[in-house]
C-alpha cells in the first residue's frame, strides 16, 4: 500500500447522466485518479429505492458503467464495480443501521423530498438509503468523497455514523471528508433555474443528457430560461444567467470575468448558442467512446467482474474487521 488517500464515489443508474451529475461530479473523477487512489461504483441497490423496470434497470446499469469508462475513468488506475456485486456493502450495512437513529434519517432532504415525489412507495429502502451510502463509504475506509453539494448532508450522516460506531467499539472507521467543486456543485434545471438540474426532471427541455447530440444540446440551450435584462454578467438574481456562465465556465475553464468581457455588448441569442457549442463540442469524445465501448459487450463483463473482486477483497478486509469489533463470532 502507498501512502495516498483513497477516494469513493458512486452514482446511481437511473436514466443517463445529465449535465448536472457530468460537471457537479462524475468529470472529477478522472483527473483525481493521479493524485489519490480511486474507487468508484455504479450503485445500483440505491436505484431500486424507486420503482425501477428490471430491464431498463440492468442496462441502465450496464451503460452508466460504459458511460464512467467513457468519462475518463481508467480500470488500470481505479477500481470500478457495479454495487450488486459486492457483498460487503449489504453485510456492512446492517451493521451502521444499527448505529443510526431514525431521528437523524427523518431530518434527510432528500428523503423527504423523494417521498413527496412517491407518496405510494415510501418504502424503508427509501429511508435508510444513506446507511447503504455510508456503507459504501466505510466498507474502504475512504478519506475523501467527491460528490455535487446536494450530496453534502448524506456525508455528514456518515461521518456522524462512523464516530457512532469508534464511539461504542473503538476507533476503527476513517471520517470521510465531501469533495465539492468550487465551479458547477449545483448545476439547474434551464427551465427553471431556481431548481437543481436532476435526472427525474418530466420536461426534457430542462434536462441535458451527456449523450444528447449537437442539435438537441443547442436546441434546449437556445430555449433555456434567462431574464429580461440583456447583460451577460455574474450577478445576484439572474439565476439563469449565472447557471449558463457555471456551465460555460466548466466546459471551457474561462472565469467569469472573461466569460463578461467576452459578451460584453452581445445578447443572450449570441452567449446561449455558444454555451450550447461548447458543451456539445466538450461532451462529442465522450458520447463517440460511450458508443464504441457500449457496443462491447464482453469486453465491459471483463472489466466489472475484475472490479467486483477487486472491490470485495478490499472491502472485505474492512468488513471482517467490523464484524469482529461488534462481537460477532469469527468463522475463521
Ligand atoms: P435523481 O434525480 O434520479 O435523484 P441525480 O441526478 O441527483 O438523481 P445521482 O446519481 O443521485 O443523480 O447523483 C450522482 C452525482 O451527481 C452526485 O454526486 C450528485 O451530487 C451529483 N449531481 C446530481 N445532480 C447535480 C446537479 N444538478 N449539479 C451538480 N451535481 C449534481
Ligand atoms: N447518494 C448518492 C449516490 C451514492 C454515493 C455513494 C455517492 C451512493 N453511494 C457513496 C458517494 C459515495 C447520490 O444520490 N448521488
């Protein structure tokens, strides 16, 4: 083992990646390969908390898989498995259920949210969704976690699982610390920015999907929602303006301000169509990638049956450990 700090992240294959999962996190996943030691996962045991069709669910799975490879993430750099997979997230899961109290899971925004949203299926899975993510987390005792900012509550709930559990058996668990983007945390919806941009969005017009090609990403661009001024500037109230410079700014790596003088005296007509160029030109080698990889299929088995075991002996380490610590009696 060197002497790197490791990072897990997952995503959930629930439809495509949009825009908002792209820039918010999944395009910090490759660059951070060098740096530190990376474990990502498709976490598809999160996805079934909604009602999912098992077809569309298995090659949601499948392609998100593609979609990460496609994204820049290296299998000969990092370990990439689909969550299933691995026993160990379930097996440690009971296990930091135990150590959460329903109190905390009741306050979670994104449980309230989505129960909201299925008022018919507010089922447990539902709400104990972020003990399988801490699980996740802490079966690699991961230091670092790059997700968008929505995601931040979830990780405090982890690190206060994790120091419930060194509390009553002795420091075992490392406190995973978010990783949040200064540029692009929350990207919005360009139909209505005041809201994130989510994958489960009904109108399409707001949502753009990494796959969606030049016309359709120009199209839904051109349409966004702005304001009445006229001015392409950074500033307080013009939501819409300030999402389309995030977003500009991201694929471009200008800052704000030569994103302003770039357009000064220019119309919103002129920065849309070049905001949608510059992410339909930025997205093009991950969708051609995404279509020679999602065409192979045996060559995508090869790569996530050596992810899972990767990931199972690693974590399995880990989750012994765990079960010794609590008093469970060893097998071996
Ligand atoms: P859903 O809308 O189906 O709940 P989602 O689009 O939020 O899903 P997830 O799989 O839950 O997708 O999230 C994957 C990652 O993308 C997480 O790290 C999350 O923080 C990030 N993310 C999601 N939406 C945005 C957004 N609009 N801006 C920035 N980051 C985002
Ligand atoms: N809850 C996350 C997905 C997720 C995750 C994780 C992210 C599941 N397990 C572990 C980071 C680390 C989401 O909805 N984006």
């Amino acid at each position: 083992m060197d002497d790197k700090k490791l990072i897990f992240s997952g995503i959930q294959p629930t439809g495509t990646f949009t825009l908002g999962n792209y820039i918010g996190a999944v395009r910090n996943w490759g660059p951070l390969q060098d740096e530190y030691n990376c474990i990502y996962s498709v976490v598809n045991m999160h996805a079934i908390t909604v009602r999912q069709d098992p077809a569309a669910l298995r090659k949601n799975t499948l392609d998100s898989y593609a979609l990460l490879m496609a994204c820049g993430i290296d299998i000969n750099k990092s370990i990439l498995f689909i969550q299933s997979h691995v026993k160990t997230h379930a097996e440690l899961n009971w296990i930091l259920g135990c150590c959460t109290q329903f109190g905390e899971l009741s306050r979670m925004t994104q449980f309230k949210e989505k129960s909201q949203r299925h008022p018919d299926d507010i089922n447990a899975g539902l709400f104990t969704y972020p003990v399988l993510m801490a699980a996740d987390i802490l079966a690699y005792n991961a230091d670092l976690v790059p997700v968008g900012i929505d995601q931040k509550q979830h990780l405090e709930l982890a690190r206060n699982i994790a120091q419930r559990f060194n509390q009553r058996y002795g420091d075992f668990f490392t406190l995973p610390e978010p990783y949040i983007a200064e540029v692009g945390a929350k990207v919005m919806s360009l139909q209505d920015p005041t809201k994130k941009m989510s994958k489960s969005d009904e109108n399409p017009n707001a949502v753009i999907s990494i796959l969606d090609d030049k016309d359709t990403i120009i199209r839904k661009f051109k349409r966004a929602v702005t304001d009445s001024e006229a001015e392409v500037a950074y500033r307080e109230g013009k939501d819409g303006i300030n999402n389309l410079m995030t977003i500009y700014s991201s694929v471009t790596g200008k800052d704000f301000a030569a994103i302003e003088s770039e357009f000064a005296g220019k119309g919103y007509g002129d920065f849309k169509l070049a905001v949608g160029e510059a992410v339909a030109d930025h997205l093009e080698p991950v969708r051609t990638e995404f279509a020679r990889l999602s065409g192979d299929k045996a060559y995508l088995k090869e790569c996530y049956t050596a992810g899972a075991e990767k990931a199972l002996r690693y974590s399995q380490r880990i989750v012994l450990k765990a079960y010794h610590k609590v008093g469970f009696v060893d097998l071996k």
